[in-house]
C-alpha cells in the first residue's frame, strides 16, 4: 500500500524480515590493505624493491537465527586468510611481519603469520585477526634488455605510494596511471639535493590499481664510446673488470608518401618507418615546409606533439619542424603517420610538392616512395623534377598502394630527401551525364464493352539523384494505385500543370545499379464509343509523357474477346511477340482485404486474367467501396469526396485482362515526344449474357 500524501510504502513484517536476513548473507569485508609503499632502485640487471603494507584482518561477525551477534575467535580457527600480496615474477630476498591486535599495541613476532606461493603469486597466510606490517625486499627483471622498464603486479590498494629512482641524470620516469606527489618530492628535494646528480627520483601515488608499471628514457642525443665501470666495492681482486659500452644510436628511415590533388587542395599523407638498429628513441624531429598546415600526427605512445618555429619568419634560416614526443623509449621499429594539406589557391596551375626531411644525428639513412593520385577530373603532367626516379605503379610498397583512394597517375622513388617535384595541374570542365534513365516500361491498356479503359504503367528505372518523376498525361483519369517496388507510395500533382509526380527516391542508402520499379494504375474517364450498327471503329493511344529517356517500351491491348485489329499505325510497332520480357507487375505482399476482393471478383465473372469477357463498369464500382485514389481531369486536379483522399497511401490494384491481347514495341525513345500507336477494329456481335 501507498501513502499518495506523504510517500510512504507498507510492506508486510514478514517480507521486511525476509529482505533484512537476505542482505546480512553478503560476504563481509574480511581484510583491508589500508596503504601500501614502494621503494624502487635500479641496479644492473634488476630493480631493487622494498614494499610495506598495513593489513588488517577482521574478526568473523555472522548472526544466528535469533539475530544474535557471534563472533568467531582465533581458538575456534575461523580466522585463517590467505592474502594475496605481489606477482612471482619478483624473487623475495628478505620479509618481516609484524603483528599486534590493536592500534595501541606495539608490533611484535606473530609465529600463525607466513609467507606462501600459490599459482603465480606469493600469499600472506594469517590465522589471527588484527593489524600486521609487512615488509618484503623484492629483486624485480627488466622488461627488456635495453633495461628501461618494469612491470609488478601487486595487491589491491586505495593508497600506494612509489618512489622510483634511476641511475641516469634528467631521466624521464612514466608510472602508468600515477600522479605526481608533489610534496613528497619537496621534502626529498630539501635533504638530498645535493647528493642526486648522479641519478633521477620521482614520487608519484596510485589509486586502486593492478599492476605497477614504470619506463623511462635518457634524454641524451647520443652517448659515444662511454663506458661505464662497476664500483670498487663490487670488484673482487681476482676479477677482471669488463666494461659496459653503450653505443650511439644508429636509425634507418623509410617513406611512403601519398600526394592527393584536387579542388584546389593538396592533401598529403606521410608514413615514416623508423627502423632502429642501435640505441633508443624517444623524440622525434621532422622539418616541413612553410605552407604546409598539418592535421594530425598518429603513432603509439605519443606523449605531444606541436609544429615550433625555429627562427623568424624573415630570417633566411627559418625553418618549420614537428616535434614529437613519446612516453617511453622504443628500441625497436616505429611508425608515424602524418596528414597535413596545402593550398593551391587555384584549381589549375603549377604546384611544388613539398618534402618532409626527419632530422637528428642518429640517422643514418633516408629513402621512400612517392605516388600522385587526382581526386577530381584535372589533368596531372610532371613539369620538372630532382632526386627523383620514375618507377612503375606496381612497383610502389604495398603500404603506399593501401593510402590511395583514387588510381595513382605518378610514382617516384627517392634515396635523399631533399627532393623537388614540380606539377602542372589543370582543371577540365565537367561533362553532364545521365543521372536517371527509364531501361524499360511496359504499358497495358484493358477495354471492356461498355467502353471503359483501365491503363497501367509499369517502369524499371535506374536513378541517383531525380527526386520525382513526372507523368504528362492526356486525358482525365483517375489514380488507383501507386507502387514503388512492390510498396505503396504517394503520388503528387503539380499545381498549374496537371502533371502526375511520383517519388523515384528510395530512403536511406540504396544500390544505384539495380533499377526500382514504379507502377501506375489509372482509369480514363472517357468512354469509347462503339459503334453497334457497323461495328467497326479506331483506336488511338497515346502514351503519357515522362521526362526520362527510355531505352525499350512495350505495349499490350487487351480488347473484349471477337475484336479483331488491323491497319496498326504509330511510332510504336506492332510485333507478334516482345523481343525482350517486359516488366510484370508486382504481386501484392500481404492484404486480406484485396484476397476477398478477388474472390468476390471471380465469383463474378471479372478480374480474372483468364476470362474472355471482362466489364470494367462492375469492376470499378467494387474497387471504389474499398480504394482510395485520385481523381484528375485535363487542365485540373481537384479531388471529390466520397472515398478520393488526398495525401494518403494508396491500395495495391490489379487490372483485369482478357485473352485477346496484341502487342506494341521500340527501342531508344524519348519520353518527353508522343508515343502513340493505333489500329482499326472490327467486332463480332456479341450474345446476351445470362
């Protein structure tokens, strides 16, 4: 129950003690890790760890059934954990463990309190609740030879402190996902000042993390034949000293660059492979040009990066450079890519490619590829070039190929990367083309013996922009249905004009290449006259006008069974049978309403394509009880009541037909011309019906 007013909820008591007792089932805090602090030395060949962490083990408080407090003491051995303290990666060289119940007791020896290993960690195993201080000295490898890195796991903490210290003057020291302890770092600054020029110390904090991850980096250029001696005190007599060379650093560089041109912009794409043979790189220095505006630097580690200039921009001697700075040294390959652009001002012209030099002492060697693509329709011609050899396409890196978008017209190789290549680019008007096209329609025109004609248009269009399609029809009709690949769609009219426009528009992305099918279904409002004395007469069709060009159109006459057709004249030609299949029509996807309807229609004696005697006249007046259309006359389109509506979708209509057909066709047509046929009529004299 509720209380609207105040809020309240009421449960039952029994449901409340039920909630209760389930919530006190969640396994209770059983020790907490209060701090945690890491001492790391670097030595040669490892990294020297002291850890000491404030635990403290809780006593077991559960409840019975009469909600009673019973706590589990040491004599009843409730109180053996197990917690989980570093990763066996390190090798423990000493451990202290010091236990007392109480903050106010002094910490002493707890014999139940024991380092153990178990899977890939090593454990403090603890039989006894209260606080212990436990201390271990940890010996911890490298990551790589190269001795620049550790990685530790360690125990779930909220507070870790971690003071790193590294052998080398103005290292730079990353702890992964650390922060700065700043005061922690004064403090150390004002007593040992004086003593750190020899190595490089931070003090960072760690929240509630995993793992203890350091690197660093020696910000020195290089370091030419320097060797580095073990002390006195390490060195036994009988021992010969070897020395430790490290040598300068030795780097290959590879480029791909990729120029793209078009619209008065020069897109340019660098890929540059630092292949490191000696050594290790942390930063990275590469000269571009003036006019050249860079977009994006992309690499791993990447730390910042910015374009400094290196002296006034009046100065001959000013000059551009990217500098790039990493989190940590690599020693290994590296790859940067760079997108930048540069403006042509102008479609067409001459353009200078520009060059992108990497600079620094340690590299040795500089070479790439170059390839040149068009965006757009302009005429690419090489007009001048230096350091620079033609190759072939297929020659080009694989990686160089992967960057291009468009064919590639121009590609070039370089050993030195001083290079100058000078282009003409010229912007060639564009050519108007067929966006939308009419592959084939088919035009089928049933007529019964009272005179009436029901016409239905079918088209297979291909289309990438034309929103409508518009339909000049020339006589007064009435719209009973409007298809768009099976699917209803509404048609519109043009206010002044009388034109029919129907949307050719699929939503959302569409495959160009495949044809959409529209399909109209009108009923002329004029009747033809048949003349019951001579039975003989003339038709005369004449095809609604559509603004696409047409590749192929068909024609069918159903005519009321003994109508015999002759003399047939007009742009169409009358054929025994198609060259091609015409478009069909589509097959209504779900309506038990129009199943009915046909059924009814059957029962009837129309709406079959297989009967010989068709009477639209019945036709129309079961389809108006249950369509909506449109109602049009020549020069006019006001709709009526009744069941015309505008704005609405309409319903799925299948014409009748008879067996007493004759068949139309022509190729490579204009939509926009007349497209009529006609032929004379003699009819039989047709029985009453019962």
């Amino acid at each position: 129950m509720t209380d609207k007013i105040n809020g309240d909820i009421e449960i039952p008591y029994s449901l409340f003690k039920s909630i209760e007792l389930g919530s006190e089932k969640n396994i209770p805090l059983r020790y907490l890790i209060s701090h945690a602090n890491y001492s790391c030395i670097c030595k040669d060949s490892f990294v020297q760890v002291e850890c000491e962490y404030q635990i403290r083990v809780f006593e077991h408080i559960e409840r019975n059934k009469n909600l009673s407090s019973v706590v589990k003491g040491a004599n009843d051995g409730g109180h053996k954990e197990s917690i989980q303290l570093v990763s066996q990666k390190a090798t423990i060289l000493n451990s202290t463990i010091k236990y007392s119940k109480n903050h106010h007791n002094h910490g002493g020896e707890n014999n139940d309190a024991i380092i153990l290993t178990s899977g890939s960690y090593y454990y403090l195993h603890t039989g006894t609740p209260g606080r212990y201080n436990v201390k271990l000295e940890l010996s911890v490898p490298y990551l790589t030879v190269k001795e620049a890195g550790m990685d530790l796991s360690i125990p779930q903490c909220s507070n870790n402190s971690v003071y790193f210290r590294v052998p080398h003057v103005d290292a730079n020291i990353k702890i992964f996902n650390s922060f700065l302890d700043t005061q922690s770092l004064l403090n150390w600054s004002e007593k040992n000042g004086k003593e750190s020029n020899n190595y490089t110390v931070t003090f960072v904090k760690l929240a509630n993390e995993l793992s203890l991850k350091a690197q660093w980096t020696i910000n020195e250029d290089f370091i030419s034949n320097k060797i580095s001696l073990k002390s006195g005190d390490d060195i036994n007599n009988n021992q010969i000293v070897q020395p430790k060379v490290v040598v300068k650093p030795n780097v290959i560089v590879s480029q791909n660059v990729l120029c793209s041109i078009g619209e008065g912009l020069l897109l340019l794409k660098y890929k540059i492979d630092y292949k490191i043979i000696a050594g290790t790189l942390s930063s990275f220095n590469i000269e571009i040009e003036d006019n050249v505006n860079i977009i994006n630097v992309d690499g791993r580690a990447i730390k910042r990066w910015e374009v400094v200039e290196l002296d006034r921009l009046e100065s001959p001697k000013h000059k551009r450079v990217i500098q790039i700075q990493l989190d940590y040294g690599f020693d290994t390959n590296y790859s940067i890519d760079i997108n930048g652009e540069y403006s042509m001002r102008d479609t067409s012209g001459e353009l200078n490619i520009p060059s992108m030099i990497c600079k620094g002492d340690e590299i040795s060697r500089q070479r790439g590829f170059l390839g040149v693509e068009a965006r757009t329709n302009v005429e690419i011609s090489d007009i001048g070039n230096e350091v620079l050899s033609v190759v072939d396409v297929r020659e080009l890196p694989t990686e160089l190929c992967k960057m291009a978008n468009h064919p590639i017209l121009l590609s070039y190789k370089f050993l030195e990367p001083h290079f100058q290549l000078k282009l003409r680019v010229k912007r060639n008007l564009d050519c108007a083309v067929l966006v939308s096209i009419v592959e084939e329609m088919s035009w089928v025109t049933t007529v019964s013996y009272s005179g009436k004609m029901i016409h239905q248009m079918i088209l297979n269009i291909k289309n990438t922009q034309k929103q409508f399609l518009k339909v000049q029809i020339g006589f007064a009709y009435e719209v009973w249905s409007c298809m768009m690949d099976g699917e209803p769609c509404k048609p519109s009219i043009i206010e002044n004009d009388g034109a029919l426009l129907i949307p050719i528009l699929k939503p959302g992305v569409f495959d160009q290449n495949s044809p959409i099918k529209i399909e109209i279904v009108i009923l002329q409002e004029e009747l033809h006259q048949f003349n019951k004395k001579t039975h003989k007469g003339k038709f005369n069709f004449v095809i609604p006008k559509i603004d696409l060009p047409l590749r192929a159109c068909f024609a069918t006459v159903y005519l009321p069974q003994g109508t015999i057709a002759s003399n047939f004249n007009g742009v169409l030609k009358q054929v025994g049978c198609f060259s091609s299949t015409p478009p069909s029509a589509s097959q209504p996807t779900s309506s038990n309403a129009i199943n009915s309807l046909s059924n009814r229609n059957r029962s009837r004696g129309f709406g079959n394509r297989n009967d010989s005697v068709c009477d639209l006249g019945e036709y129309q007046t079961e389809k108006m009880k249950s369509a909506s259309f449109l109602s049009v006359k020549k020069s006019s389109y006001s709709g009526g009541g009744g069941n015309k509506r505008r704005g609405v979708v309409p319903v799925f209509v299948d014409i009748p037909k008879t067996t007493h057909s004759y068949c139309f066709e022509q190729i490579l047509l204009s939509g926009d011309k007349d497209l009529s046929f006609g032929f004379d009529y003699k009819s039989q004299k047709q029985k009453a019906r019962r």
